[in-house]
C-alpha cells in the first residue's frame, strides 16, 4: 500500500492481505499494490474484501505471465490495473510509478467530479424556481427539480418521460420557439397545466444546451403572480446554475486535456528517446544529473553511472568554463541556449557535442534545472576543419599563383581577381574593381567581339580552351595574354574561371623573327 506526499511515494508493507485490510481500517492511504499469491488469502480475495467494504481505493494487482483468468476475475473484481510480472525491472517499476500515479489521479479527478455533481444537484434543488430539463428531439421531460413539481402539482414520477406539451404550452405543440421556429432562447409568458386542471400564467424561459453529448432544452419556470418578487431570485440562481455547469464542464473538459496531453506527451518521448541517436538529460538547480536516455550507452557509459553525478565531470577542462558560463545564462535569462563542447568517453575518446539546453520552471515559476539534448556533431566537426583547411590550401595556392586567375559571372562582369591578375593588368589593388568592371573592357577593341564569342562558349560548357587577346591594361599598357577558361559555380551561380598569362615578351619574339600576323 503507497501513501504519496507531495511527488513522492511512502510505503507501508503488509506481511499478509489480512493485516493489509487491519491497516486500512485505521488509517487512509492513496492506493493498494497487491501480489496475487499471498499466504492466507490471494490478491483476488483481498480485492474483494476490498471492495466489499465499500473502499475505492485505487487496487493495482502484480501477476504470473499467463495467467489470464486471473486477470479476468480481477477486472470483475474492480481492479483499477494490472502488472504482469518478468522483465525489465527497471521498465517494470517505471510502468507500476505511472500506473500509481494514474490510478491516483483518476480517483481523485472522480471524486473531484462528484463533489461537484453534489455541489450542482444541491443549488439545483434548492433553486425556488421550477427548472425542467427537456429532450430537444422528443420533447419528454427528462428531470425537473422539486420547485417544478410543486408548480405542476405532479410529483416527479409522474412527469418524467413524458411529453412536456401535456403540462407546459399546450397549445403550441409543433411550434416549440427553439427547436420548431429555431429561435435562440425563448423569453416569454406561456401557460401551465396543473393536476387539477387550473392553467396559471407563467414566465418561461428556455435555453438549449448540450447534457452528455445530447441536445436538450433547459426551460425554468416561474408563476407570473410572483414574477417581480422572484425576479432577482431567479436571476441569481440561473446563474448558479450556468456558473456550476460551467464549471464542472471546465473542470471535466480539462482533466480530459490534461489525460490526452499526459499520454501523447508519453507516446512522443517514448518514440523520441527510442529512435533518436541524441541524449536526452535535465539537471537539477546545482548541475547535478537527474536524468540521462539510454543513449548515453554509446559512450559506454550505464544511465547509472550518470545519474547524481554533476555534468562538469564528462566535459573536457578546456570547454568547461563555456559550459558553466550558458548554464548560468539560461537560469538567468530562462531562455534555452545551445553550446558546443567536448566530452569523453570512457575510452578517453573526444566526441564534439551540440547541447540544446532549456530551463525547467517549477509551479511558481522558479528555475529548477535544465532540460536538454545532447546531438554528436564530431562528424560535421571533423568535416568543417577538413573544409576549412581546404579552403586555406586552395586560398593559398590561388593568392600566390605566378598566373593571373579570375572569375566572372555569365556576361564577364569580374567576380573576384587575385593579385597576379591584377599585376597583369596594372592595378595594385584588384579588389576595387570586382562587382564594377567587365573583363571585356580590358579587351582591345579588335578583338573584343572575339572575346564575347569565347565567354558564351565557356557559358555553354565549351570550355578548357586555349586563346590568346591584347589587352589594354590599366595604365594604357597594350599586352597580349594567353587564357584557359572554364565553367564553374561560384557564390551559387553560373560562372566562369579564367587562368591568364603574360605572353607579350614572346608574342613580340614571334613577330620580330617571323613578321606580325596579317
């Protein structure tokens, strides 16, 4: 038997199911987990008793594998929930903790629920007014309060399941304001019927409403003769009225959301921590772990190993000052915060993690802890360096190059130059005219239309060719260089690389050994 204290549970053991029934005669507890095989009496009988007495007390039974019509008689018996036994004892207790805490849950939620049925059924027989609740598709009288029958003069035997017609408004049978001409209340002075025939005025008012899934009318009646002494009354007390109904369908409405979030919640971290290769913790206020997912097993680590001790102790000295400083930031700003860091296995190996850490609020709003995931990125890591040392040799190798190298966008507008390229073409700082000039205007003005043909054909995959142009350089220079280009994506558009040299010593070497071209 369990007796729970704010969030925790407190034990009381019975040596037998007699001694448990001795204990529940002197004092009060949350819920009952009973074997079924017990010396003197088993768990099916000690449920009985249980429930012979009158006692509701949330009863969890433990039993063999294959022993169904145990369970069967059980659940004749009013036994709130099963275990079966074997397995994960871990998985098995976590299994008995949500169904204890459930069952308690439920018991207390119904009990809630019927203090506030009584609560409803109390004002609603106390209102002075006569209240009839009527079936909207049949219009048979369903419940009526005692005010009602005093009014018609027919005790409640006699009125209920029959046509309200027979005793209210008998001459508007077929033309019901509400469900006949579809009006929204109904608000006026109609006739009643009593027993010894005497029809009195009364003032009606009608209300649709939905009681358990099914449309019905909630007419409140009131003798006209008292309807000014009675009006503030009445008023009052449809209030009650709403306000109770109100609030016992707020109440049920949310303890329905409550369940349904509680189970999908469950089901998504049941599939979460399944599925995914991430590790899911939270920590207390002090930094100590309070839960870690299986998947720290990865690491060779067992969850218990983990458990109570303080996160710093996983993390490389390097990167702890880091991790501490965005713990303290979340708690401070109860914003989440995400931290790249180093832990180790216990093989010493280094793996880079990505913590995505969130504060965990209590009640009143105060940071408790922190819940996070921890993603491996050791890969990503691995692969960014490996990129960024190729970005530093291709860098390198392109900003030290003996040949002019440049890029260009489809139409030659220059894209970046380096410093080869710029000496070539006499300009000491070539990035002052990437994103302004067009290669082509370098071009002599005899062969620029050539020039255009040769960028179209590198546009159209006709590339890795040789040609050679004159070139105008920026100080009036007149040069010939050779160029090898070819289509290429740059920046995430279509572009084209361009390696030049200076061949303008031994294009006038040919001229003067074998005459210019004509």
């Amino acid at each position: 038997m369990f007796l729970e204290i704010d969030g925790e549970f407190r034990v009381s053991v019975a040596s037998s199911a007699q001694a448990a029934l001795s204990l529940l005669e002197g004092a009060e507890f949350d819920a009952i987990i009973s074997d079924y095989q017990m010396p003197g009496m088993d768990g099916i009988a000690f449920l009985k008793a249980v429930r012979g007495s009158g006692n509701a007390i949330p009863f969890i039974l433990f039993t063999g594998r294959g022993r169904e019509e145990i369970v069967i008689e059980a659940i004749d018996a009013g036994v709130d929930f099963y275990v079966q036994k074997g397995g994960d004892p871990n998985a098995q207790f976590t299994e008995l903790a949500h169904k204890v805490r459930h069952a308690v849950t439920r018991r207390s939620a119904e009990a809630a629920l019927s203090e506030n049925r009584d609560y409803l059924r109390q004002i609603y027989s106390s209102v002075k007014e006569g209240i009839v609740v009527i079936d909207a598709s049949t219009h048979t009288i369903i419940d009526l309060n005692p005010a009602a029958e005093k009014l018609l003069g027919r005790s409640r035997d006699e009125v209920v399941n029959r046509v309200c017609h027979r005793f209210m408004c008998p001459a508007e049978e077929g033309q019901c304001p509400i469900t006949d001409l579809h009006q929204v209340v109904d608000d006026s002075e109609r006739v009643l019927v009593r027993s010894d025939g005497q029809r009195i005025p009364i003032i009606k008012y009608v209300v649709p409403f939905s009681l358990q899934g099914k449309a019905c009318l909630l007419e409140t009646i009131m003798d006209n003769t008292e309807r000014k002494k009675a009006a503030d009354d009445l008023r009052l007390a449809l209030d009650k009225v709403t306000a109770a109904e109100e609030e016992l369908r707020r109440q049920f409405e949310a303890l329905s959301r409550k369940e349904q979030a509680l189970k999908e919640s469950e089901e998504k971290y049941r599939l979460l921590t399944e599925v995914t290769n991430d590790v899911i913790y939270m920590t207390d206020a002090e930094g100590r772990v309070t839960h870690i997912s299986p998947q720290i097993g990865r690491y060779g680590y067992e969850p218990t190993e983990i458990l109570s001790r303080h996160f710093s102790q996983f993390i490389v000295e390097e990167d702890l000052e880091r991790a501490t400083a965005d713990m303290v930031l979340t708690f401070s700003t109860r914003t989440p915060t995400v931290t790249l860091l180093r832990i180790r296995d216990t093989a010493g190996t280094i793996h880079w993690m990505e913590d995505n850490g969130a504060p965990v609020l209590s009640p009143s709003g105060d940071v408790i802890g922190i819940s996070g995931i921890l993603r491996d990125v050791t890969e990503r890591i691995t692969v960014e360096e490996a990129l960024k040392e190729s970005e530093e040799r291709y860098r390198f190798l392109v900003e030290t190059s003996l040949e002019g190298i440049f890029i260009t966008d489809a139409t030659g507008v220059l894209l970046f130059a380096n410093r080869t390229a710029g000496a070539i073409i006499d300009c000491p700082d070539v990035t002052e005219l990437v994103g302004k000039r067009n290669v082509l205007e370098f071009v002599a003005p005899v062969s620029r239309e050539a020039a255009q043909k040769d960028i179209a054909q590198v546009a159209r995959g006709i590339d890795s060719y040789l040609v050679s142009f004159p070139l105008v350089t920026m100080t009036n220079r007149t040069i010939w260089v050779e160029c090898l280009g070819k289509r290429i994506t740059f920046s995430g558009v279509p572009a084209m690389l361009v390696s030049m040299r200076d061949v303008t010593v031994r294009k006038r070497a040919e001229e003067a050994t074998c005459g210019p071209k004509t």
